[in-house]
C-alpha cells in the first residue's frame, strides 16, 4: 500500500513521506487505510510482527521470552534506554536478513524464535 520494501530497518522519514504522497492523492477511505498502515509499520514491534507474518512466521508457537540477560539490563538503574533501543533495532534488522537467507527449516524456526524475543524486548523497553 505504501510502495514500501519488505524489510525491518525502514527509514522512518522515507514512511512518512510515501504515506503523506499517497494519502493526498487518495478518496478518504482510502488515506485511512494508508494512515493506518504508516502508523502499523511506524511502530517497530508492530512492523517486526507483521513482517514475520509475511514470511511465513505466523504459524510458529510464539514466546513471550526476551533475549539472554536483557530482564538484568532492564533491572539496571544506569540502562542508556535510547542506546538499548538502538543495540535492538540493529539486532532486528539483522536477524531479518538473516531469516532471509536462511533455508532450513530449523534454522528458520530458531531466527523466528530470536526474532521475536528482540521485538518482545523492544515492547519491555518501551513499557518501562
């Protein structure tokens, strides 16, 4: 809808701008449904689900696990949040890549699996 690459690390600006060019142009129902779609791939938990989605991850059990020691940083009164926030982001973009490329079914599951306790971490780190 938004002529968007189906890929994690999306530039936040480049959204904006592609959903605003499409929404000018488009009959009301339409712009509310590419609004709702920027404001969907906007939020990188919601852009990280809809991605596994989309590549066939949907039908894997999911976890409300996070990734090894990130409950202790979470507990640390010195936790740069804007820098975990970054460390995370970079760890999703490349577990998406490497999902990309991978072609055994185990491996597959494990990145799945990886993938979604980084979102799970992204979502703690916002609620905190």
């Amino acid at each position: 809808m938004l002529g968007l690459d189906r890929r994690f690390d999306l530039d936040p600006f480049d959204v904006e701008r592609r959903a605003s060019e499409r929404a000018a142009s488009a009959d009301a129902s339409t712009a509310a449904r590419i609004n709702a779609a920027r404001d969907e791939i906007a939020d990188p938990v919601s852009r990280g689900t809809l991605l596994l989605r989309l590549m066939g991850g949907a039908s894997d059990a999911p976890t409300d696990g996070l990734p090894a020691g990130f409950a202790d940083k979470l507990k640390s009164d010195t936790l740069d949040v804007d820098a975990e926030r970054d460390r995370l982001m970079n760890v999703a973009s490349n577990l998406f890549r490497l999902l990309g490329n991978a072609d055994n079914g185990v491996v597959l599951r494990e990145r799945r699996r990886q993938i979604r306790e980084t979102l799970n971490a992204l979502r703690r780190l916002d609620e905190r």
